[in-house]
C-alpha cells in the first residue's frame, strides 16, 4: 500500500526571516510548505494547494489576520494557528473567537512551533495520532494512554495535559504555557497546575521510572531517561 501524501501548510507571514525558517523547519520534519508574503492570494493558494493547515500571522499588510481567518473557514477544512506578538488574554480570546485552533505568540521558539504544529495535525488526521516517548504510548485519536503496556486510567484534563507535555518534549514548558494551552487562560494560580502535575505523575510512574520533570524556575519537562 503506497503511504499517505505528506501534511501541506500554508504559512502567510510577512516577515522574511521568519517565513523562510519556518519553511525550512517544516521542510526538514517531511511537511509540504509554502509560503505568502500576504492574504492578497489566499483564496488561490487554499483551491490550488489545498494545505491541511494554515499559519496566519494575526498582523499582516492590507487585509488583516481575522479576515484571512474568515477565508480559511469558509473554503477548507484546514486547522488556522495564529503568529502574533499580541500576547495579553484579550488578544488571545479575540483570535480563538475568531476561530483558530491554536495561538502562537512571537517570538517564538522553533521546536515549540514545529512541535505544536504537528500536534493539530494529528488532531486533524494528517500525521499519526500514536506517539511514544520511551515505554509512553499515547495515541490521541482514540483517547488512549498506555505505559508498558499498562492502560492509564487519566481524566480529559490530564489526556490534554500528557498530549501537551509530549509534543513540547525535551523542552520545558512554564505553568503560563501550560495554562494557556490546557485550559485556554493564564489567569489562575500555579497551583492549578501543579495539582495536575502531580496527579498525572503518581499514574505514569505506577508503571515506570519518573517522566514529568520539573524545571527550577522554569516550570516542567517530559523526558524518557
């Protein structure tokens, strides 16, 4: 059986810099990209290359990020990630209501992106929804979590929580990230986030060593090893 077309994205970003890196990191995980200095062809680029996901920066030239966003949801299926320097709650709530599915906030570390990126794609269907980290099975089409082949028994909270800490892997995430990805805001104590920590810990280590480590300062990690 030949294997599946590879994911295609869209980025629509301005600034050269950015645009050009971005392509490449997308390149360099097996990902079609292509990229817009504007929305002025937006709609010609959705019907000719047809991407599973669009990057949108919030700020562009002429026509402005929540009208491109409008253009994605009326002609594709494709998932919408924000690029923005915008980074107070307002801003974010007024891009979710908008309608993305995720918001990035410049500047922006690669990895995190490229990670994140891949993430909404498996949600969408477009990569492989299984993914290990060391003996770590998490598969999140069907909701399931294993560790050594025994099933953890995890709230939707903690599923979102483990698929959050996996994608971000080998990179520490602060209790702000956390919050803002998990629970879509940031305005709630730490210890929101700690308690879910922990919670999801004492059942990933029933079965195996430590994987949820914590960062001094910074806040979590999720490492085999």
């Amino acid at each position: 059986m030949a294997a599946p077309a590879p994911a295609r994205v869209l980025l629509v970003e301005d600034d050269e810099a950015i645009r050009e890196a971005v392509l490449g990191a997308l390149a360099d995980e097996g990902l079609v990209a292509r990229g817009l200095v504007d929305g002025e062809d937006l709609e010609a680029e959705l019907d000719g290359f047809r991407p599973d996901l669009v990057v949108l920066d919030w700020m562009l030239p002429g026509r402005p990020g929540r009208a491109l966003v409008r253009v994605v949801r009326g002609r594709t299926d494709a998932g919408v990630v924000m690029l923005t320097a915008l980074d107070d709650l307002a801003d974010r709530v007024s891009a979710f209501g908008a309608g993305v599915d995720d918001y990035v906030v410049k500047p922006f570390a690669m990895a995190e992106l490229v990670l994140r990126l891949q993430a909404l794609l498996r949600r969408l269907g477009r990569l492989p929804s299984t993914v290990e980290v060391g003996d770590l099975v998490l598969d999140e089409g069907a909701g399931v979590v294993t560790r050594g082949g025994h099933a953890l028994d995890l709230t939707a909270t903690e599923r979102r929580l483990l698929a959050f800490l996996v994608a971000s892997r080998g990179r520490a995430v602060s209790t702000t990230q956390i919050l803002t990805q998990v629970w879509g805001y940031d305005d709630y104590a730490d210890n929101l986030v700690q308690v879910h920590v922990s919670a999801l810990r004492r059942k990933t280590e029933a079965h195996g060593p430590r994987l949820i480590h914590t960062v001094r300062g910074v806040g979590y990690v999720l490492r085999a090893g």
